[in-house]
C-alpha cells in the first residue's frame, strides 16, 4: 500500500481523474497481490472506494457536459451549447 500513499492529494477534490484511477490501479494490484498487512489492505480497500465514487462522479460529470452540445441536423460544427448544471 506505501507504494500509492503520498503520491496524490488525500481530498479528493484536489485530485484529477486521471491520477485517482491511477492510484486505485495502485491498489488493485497491491491488494490483489497480497503484500499488504490486514489493516493496510482494509486502509486501502476504504480509500479505493472513494477513489472509485470520485471517478464515477467525473465520468457522470464529463458525460452530461457532452450531452449538453446540440449537435446540428447537417452535421455541422455545434454552434452552441447549453450550460452544464449539476443539479440537472
């Protein structure tokens, strides 16, 4: 688990996409590989969930952004988009 641990920021609102799937592909393989102590596998199993939700919650975002571009009939360029609110 000390191989994941320090390389990225504990909130979750500093980190990117990119480096909280990184750090949870850390710990899959640590976890799968067996080399952590019960209480760091349990550690690890807490923050890879977060991890996991955070990504998630990124992926949705990015998703409903690309749903908000109105695409014209004849294939053009969109000319506009609609502004992306979380609330739906």
């Amino acid at each position: 688990m000390n191989d994941t641990q320090g390389q990225a920021p504990a909130n979750l609102a500093e980190i990117s996409f990119e480096d909280a799937l990184r750090e949870l592909e850390g710990i899959v393989t640590s976890l799968e590989r067996g080399d952590v102590s019960l209480d760091d596998a349990i550690t690890a199993f807490e923050r890879g969930t977060a991890l996991k939700a955070h990504c998630q919650a990124r992926l949705e975002e990015a998703r409903m952004k690309v749903e908000q571009i109105r695409l014209p009939t004849d294939g053009s360029p969109p000319g506009e988009s609609a502004p992306f609110s979380v609330d739906g």
